[in-house]
C-alpha cells in the first residue's frame, strides 16, 4: 500500500498542525510505503514573498524529519524538485471540465477570504491530482476540507483512463475522524489565521506567553472551574495520559486553585512532549548538508517513479 501526503509550506508549524496532520500521517509509515512532499508549488498560490517562503520550506523539511519522518523507510522530497508534475497536470488539465473546478470549495473560501483569484488557486486541484497520480498513490491521508480535491483526482483519473487506457491508480482519500480539531489560545480552531496558534519551533518564552494568555473564564480561584468546552482541558487532553487527564478534570472540579496553576501545568506538560522534536530540529537545522543528502536520495526515489508513470501518460495520449 502506498500512503501519500503533501503539505503546504505556508506557514509556521504550530501544534494544531501536529497534531491534525504530521502525526496521523507518520503514523502510517508502518503500515506502506510513505511517500510525503512538501508541496511548494501550491503554497505560491498564498505565499508571495521569497524570503518567507524560504523560511517556510525550510521549517517544514526539517519540522517533518523532527517529528519522525524516517528516511530511510519513506520517501521525502519537494514537488518542485520534480518537474514532470507540471507535465502531468497539463496533461490532465485538458480533460478538467471548468464546472468541475467551479464547484470545488477550497477555492471559493480562498476568494471569499480576500485571496486573489488567480488562475493557479483555481487549477489547484488539478495540480494536487497531478502529485497524487504521478505517483499512483493508494491512500491519501488529508484533512476534511481536502477531500473533495480527493474526489477530483479520481475523476479525473477514471476519466483519463477511460479515454486512453489504464494508466493511473485510483487513489482513497483517508480522513481520520478521530483527529479532533485543536483549539487554538483563544477558543477557536488554531489556524495561522486567527493568530491564535503555539508554535513548535518558535521562540520559547513567546511560547510560554502564549500558554499563559490561554482564554478562561471568570470563575473565581476558590470555585469549582467548569470542564466541559475548557480549552485547557482540551490541550491537555493532548499530551496527558488518561489518568493524567482525569486527575487535572478533578482538581478543576475540586476548585481552589486559579487558571494560572493550570496554565503552568499545561505549559510543562507540552514543552516535555515537544522538547525531544525541538531538539531533534535545531541538531538538523545545524547539519544542512546531511539535511541535503536525505533530501537529494528522497527526490531520487521519487523521480524514479515519477518519470515512469508520466512516459505511460505521454505514450498513452499520443505524445512520443
Ligand atoms: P492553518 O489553519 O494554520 O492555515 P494549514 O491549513 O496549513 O493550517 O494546515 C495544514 C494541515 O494541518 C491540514 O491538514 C490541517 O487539516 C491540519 N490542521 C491545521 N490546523 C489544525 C487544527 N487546529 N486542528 C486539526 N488539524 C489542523
Ligand atoms: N492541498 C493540500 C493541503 O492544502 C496539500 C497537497 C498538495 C496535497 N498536493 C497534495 C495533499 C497531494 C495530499 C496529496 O493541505
């Protein structure tokens, strides 16, 4: 089974982004072949700034091996490194009714979010299933909102298929229902755009500054402090064990004691869960070359498959 994922380098990693997407997906690297890339042609469609972008790309790369990435057993590389996506993706993009793009609604939030509509944020999903069939990917672990380009891809597979022989994979988006959405400092979705993140890599006493301006409410430091919807108890959730998680519940409950002592305790909690990647990144971040090397034998591997399947392609519409 091949398991396949991108991810947008479009921002700092924050910890809703570990635990949404990095970690599920690491997950699965026992169970096939990983193959995950950092997906930095899509990321242009927001990020328009090189200097930044590099800084991204940069954060992302070594923010995946820190958290577990293995190179050695998966596939790691960039979707710019490899150029034959583009061929692919024009390929497929003469077969993509506009009715078929027009209805997808990552683009139409993106515009209703004040990005422009440029013609790279509307062909995006053809783009994405370009990456997905180059490497004829069987299982597509994606958040809910990127199943719909899931579904896209295999359309357009099915599609070419039909007309020009059996060439792709039909790939299954995999969605874990069970990743909650993490609550970010002020009690909605953490997202880089709310400005309500913490982020892994950041500066440590930001970090800690940021735990402590976690939303509460009122209730006094004698009284029992409600549970139910507390963003605290949800971070906390996170990175306790279920004895650890109930014992905090009880001691809300008991009251007597004020959000800072909770705050504190939930700042312990995470710096020790993120202290082992925290370290594992700046000891990559101080070894660029090393860095290169796992990147350079990742895009290898890809390309290899990568060439293979788009000569299937070119052979199968005619191109020789
Ligand atoms: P942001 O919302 O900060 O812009 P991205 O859209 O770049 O984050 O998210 C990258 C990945 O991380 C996606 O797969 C997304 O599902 C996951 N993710 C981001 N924020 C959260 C969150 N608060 N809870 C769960 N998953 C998240
Ligand atoms: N669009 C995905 C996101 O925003 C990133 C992505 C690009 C991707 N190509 C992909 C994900 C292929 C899975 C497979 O998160």
């Amino acid at each position: 089974m091949r398991i396949f994922t991108g991810v947008k380098p479009s921002g700092h990693l924050q910890i809703g982004n570990y635990f949404g997407a990095i970690k599920p997906a690491l997950d699965l690297q026992d169970q096939g072949e990983g193959i995950y890339f950092i997906a930095d042609y899509h990321a242009l469609t927001t990020v328009q700034n090189a200097d930044e972008f590099r800084s991204y790309i940069e954060e992302v790369e070594l923010g995946w091996l820190a958290c577990g990435l293995d190179p050695k057993k998966s596939i790691f590389f960039r979707q710019s490194a490899i150029p034959e996506v583009n061929e692919l993706a024009w390929l497929l993009s003469t077969l993509t009714p506009m009715g078929l793009l027009e209805r997808c609604h990552a683009y139409k939030d993106a515009v209703s979010n004040g990005f422009a509509a440029s013609h790279g944020l509307f062909a995006y999903p053809v783009l994405m299933a370009a990456d997905i069939l180059l490497y004829q990917a069987d299982v597509v672990p994606v958040g809910k909102d990127q199943k719909q380009h899931v579904e896209v891809t295999r359309d357009l597979a099915m599609k070419f298929n039909e007309k020009f022989g059996t060439v792709f994979n039909l790939p299954e988006p995999r969605i874990s229902e069970e990743v909650a959405t993490i609550i970010g400092i002020d009690g909605r979705k953490m997202s880089k755009s709310y400005d309500n993140t913490l982020q892994m890599f950041g500066d440590e006493k930001l970090f800690q500054k940021r735990v402590m301006s976690i939303k509460t409410d009122s209730t006094p430091v004698e009284a029992p402090k409600p549970v139910e919807g507390s963003t605290l108890v949800e971070l906390y959730k996170l990175v306790a064990t279920p004895e650890e998680l109930a014992e905090f519940k009880a001691d809300m409950q008991r009251g007597g004691r004020g959000y800072g002592d909770y705050k504190k305790q939930l700042l312990e909690k995470l710096k020790t869960c993120f202290a082992p990647i925290r370290e594992r990144y700046f000891d990559l971040k101080s070894r660029p070359d090393d860095v290169r090397d796992i990147m350079q034998d990742g895009t290898k591997r890809a390309r290899s498959i990568a060439q293979k399947t788009l000569d299937a392609a070119r052979h199968a519409v005619g191109l020789t």
